[in-house]
C-alpha cells in the first residue's frame, strides 16, 4: 500500500507553484454569487420585503404563531435558560 496521498484538494499535494497563485488570489477565487454581487435593484427588492419573502414565517396572531412562542427556547438543551419551568398557559387561570 502506497503512503503518498493522491487527493487534488489537499494543497500539500499540489506543486508549490499552484498552490501560491491560489494563495495570492486570498480568497477571490470562491464563488461570484450572492447578495452582494447582485444588481442594486434587485437587492433593494429583496430587501425592502424583509422577511416577508421567506416561506417559513408566521401569519401574525395565527396559532401556529402562538404555539411556537409558548415552545420558546425548550427543545434548545442545557443552555436554553429555565425552557418550560416558569411557563403559566394563558388558559390556566
């Protein structure tokens, strides 16, 4: 069995001369796309429908909005604060 790594992406395979012309581009070669290489119009577009435009928001004042406030941080671990311990329903009194 062969100890020399073969993988492309591990720049310590690579000849010393890529591997600097990668470096020198310090990060410009990643990806083109994204909000902030797109057309000020469409940006502002996007942005003025804040998180409207997502499809995983709430209707306001809907029940699927109120359960998920009452559910809070609970499900979130150790770290989530006191989750469900303080917590008194509306419909309790």
């Amino acid at each position: 069995m062969s100890t020399k790594e073969t993988n492309p992406a591990n720049f310590a395979n690579r000849p010393k001369a890529e591997v600097r012309e990668l470096a020198s581009q310090g990060g410009q070669a990643s990806t083109q796309g994204g909000f902030a290489s797109m057309d000020p119009d469409k940006q502002h577009d996007i942005a003025s429908k804040g998180g409207q435009a997502s499809s995983t928001s709430f209707e306001p004042g809907s029940e699927r909005a109120r359960e998920a406030g009452r559910k809070g941080g609970s499900k979130g671990g150790a770290t989530s604060g006191t989750g469900d311990a303080d917590y008194i329903p509306d419909d309790a009194e």
